[in-house]
C-alpha cells in the first residue's frame, strides 16, 4: 500500500536522523484506520526494549483535549455550566481576586491573561500532598495577569488548571474520577488513564524497581502493567531516574500525577477510539455522550482574540508554522504533548492523524520533533490524495 510505505519509510528517517527514539503512528480516513505502524524503540535506557503498537504513552498537554476539555464539554453539554460564567459564579465561596471575571471560554482559548508556565513544583514538593492543589490554585489566583484577559494569547497551562478545579466545583468528583465514568469506561479503554498517588523514590521494594507500574483511572478500576510496556520518557535530573510509567510533567508530578494540564496516558489506538467519538459527534453519526452541535462549537475557531487560530481547547491550523503541515484543511483540529505526541483531525476532509513518540527520552533538549511533525503530516496528506493548492 502506497500510504504504508511512504510513511514508514519516513518514521524510519527520523530515527535514523534522531527525532525520537521510537513512534508509533495511526491514520484513518473516513473513521477507517488506513495505517498504524510502529518504529524503534520505547526505551533506550536503563534497558533497550522494541517499541510496539499498543505501547503506552505519557500523553503530556494531550490531556487538555483528551480528559480536560470532553469533561468541560460534557458539563456544558448537560447545563451544568456555561462557557461565559464567570469563575465567580462557578466558584462562589473562594476567593478569586481580579480573576473572578474569567470564563471557561477565555481559558479555554488560552486568552485568559495568564502566564504560560512557571516551576511550581520547587516549593509544591515540600509541603504536603493533600494541601498542594490548593495551594497551587491560590498562587494562580494571586499571579499578576500577563496581559489583559481577552486581548491576547499566551497558550498556557495555568489556564487549564483552574479548569480542573472548574470541573471538580460543578461535577461534584475528580477529573480522573469523571473522564473515566463518562468517557474511557464507556467506551471500552484499557490503556487510557491517570497515574494515581504522590511520585516517589524508588527503592529495591518499589513496585516499578521490579519492573511494574500500579496505576487507576479512578478509585474502584485498578490497572497495572509492566514497566516495560511504557515508552520512557527523560532521566529526570531531580527524580534521578529515567520515568518510565510515571508522569513526566514536573508539576502534574508534584500534584498527585496529574492536573488539568498533563497527566494522561494512552496508546495510539484507544486515542483514535476517543477521536473517532467526537468525529461521530460533530458529523452527527453519533448522539450518545454529546449534542452534536456542543462538539460543533468546541471544534469552531473562536476569534476572541484576532488572528488567534483557538478554538475551545484545540488549535485549529494556522496558516503558517502548524505543526499539522500545508495540506490539513483549515477546518481542522489538534494538538500536541510536549513529551512528542499530537493528534490532528481534519474535519472537512475526514482524516486523523495520531503520532506517539518518546523523542524526550533520554533528554528533553532534542526538538527536532517540531521540524518533523509538519513533515509528517503533509506526508500523510499527500499518501491519501489531499494536496493543497
């Protein structure tokens, strides 16, 4: 098949051009899968272990449209929130400061006035779990604005953790707890979850040191998987290991696991599931965990700020330097993970796009994933027939 052999041929260079050390890619057209291959290798170190098409990822910033923005969707979608309530409404007894005016769709457009990141878990680590959410939602609300909300775009973290407490506030249960009882246990997911509990030193009786990995999407389903079946991610200069099964993101670490911003983990195939979902919604072919026209307008560009290419949790393509390349449609949707992952959906031509890599294992300072990702992407348009003009 010509889409097989032009793709793998190009997974192949880069891991011969060291872009990552192992992928894992899916296409489908038409809800169809056309391709799903894998190259190289999970880990490189401690062990070197072949990658394989069900390995599972730590997603990264995938999160915020695989578990955080369905949920927010899911809340909207049943009236239990709207995407222009103000925080102070959605959170009546806190006290939110010059942040009390912002909304869910000023968050999620990444137009809230917010800083994009900042090191939280150097001071989080040292006090005690059960207080770092809070303390952590308090520190945001005491932040200085970066800009005034709704007249710029700063893509930022920050944002989606005070989502996270949004959802909590208005579905009554944690975010791991809500995705996994409205989304991925209805659907059938085994290999999609949150790693649960505070992150810790290995030592020879650790359950990882033997080479297994306890994780749960909620409190009442336990999964747990060898160690090996994770693609690795980086030898952690303060953890002092390599993280493999365990949240790479510092402050979703330092958090539990997982916050609104990172913490997800899956393979290529239960994310097309999730995909092929929300494709059925927004096409109307499905009607079972959404209104069609809720899915419709979180896939809908939003234009809050000019030029801004967001729509309500996903980026849309831009027209110049997306990572899905030149020939996605502009009717398209995605995201990427900072560990190597993306998805990208086209919508007017019916296409999705999953790439999984580990390209931060062993090191995070390798980047040649972005040069890659465009390149891919139009490789796969081209493959299928769909070249701009």
């Amino acid at each position: 098949m010509k889409v097989k052999q032009e793709i793998v041929e190009l997974l192949h260079r880069g891991l011969g051009d060291g872009v990552f050390p192992g992928a894992v890619a899916l296409v489908a057209q038409e809800g169809k899968i056309v391709f799903f291959e894998h190259v190289g290798h999970r880990s490189l170190a401690p062990e070197r272990v072949p990658m394989a098409r069900d390995t599972i990822f730590d997603l990264a910033s995938l999160t915020k449209v695989l578990a955080t923005t369905p949920a927010i969707m899911k809340l909207v979608d049943e009236g239990k929130l709207t995407l222009d309530q103000h925080l102070a409404e959605v959170l009546p007894k806190e006290a939110l400061g010059d942040k009390r005016d912002l909304t869910p769709r000023l968050l999620l457009t990444h137009s809230a006035g917010l800083v994009d990141w900042k090191p939280f878990y150097e001071k989080l680590r040292d006090r005690p779990l059960q207080e770092r959410k809070k303390l952590l939602r308090q520190w945001i609300i005491e932040d200085p604005f970066a800009y005034e909300p709704g007249k710029g775009n700063i893509y930022s973290d920050l944002g989606f953790m005070l989502l996270e407490w949004v959802i909590e506030e208005r579905a009554g249960e944690k975010l791991a707890e809500f995705v996994e009882k409205h989304f991925y246990g209805p659907l059938g997911l085994k290999r999609t979850f949150f790693r649960r509990g505070e992150e810790r030193e290995l030592d020879s009786r650790s359950p990882l040191s033997r080479g297994q990995a306890a994780f749960s999407g909620n409190d009442v389903r336990k999964i747990t998987y060898p160690r090996e079946e994770f693609a690795a991610t980086e030898d952690c200069p303060w953890r002092k290991r390599v993280l493999q099964g365990e949240v790479h993101d510092d402050n979703a670490c330092t958090l539990g696991g997982y916050s609104g911003h990172a913490g997800l983990f899956s393979s290529a195939e239960e994310i097309f599931v999730i995909a092929n979902m929300l494709r059925g919604h927004y096409l109307g072919t499905r009607v079972d965990y959404f209104k069609p026209e809720t899915v419709r307008e979180f896939f809908r560009r939003q234009e809050i700020v000019k030029e801004s290419d967001w729509a309500l949790g996903w980026d849309t393509r831009a027209l110049k330097g997306s990572s899905a390349g030149k020939h996605f449609s502009r009717d398209s949707v995605g995201h990427t993970g900072f560990t190597g992952t993306s998805i990208w959906m086209d919508l007017e031509n019916d296409v999705i796009a999953i790439l999984l890599t580990n390209r931060v294992h062993p090191k995070r300072d390798n980047d040649k994933i972005k040069q890659f990702r465009p390149v891919f992407h139009d490789a796969v348009m081209e493959a299928l027939g769909f070249v701009s003009a």
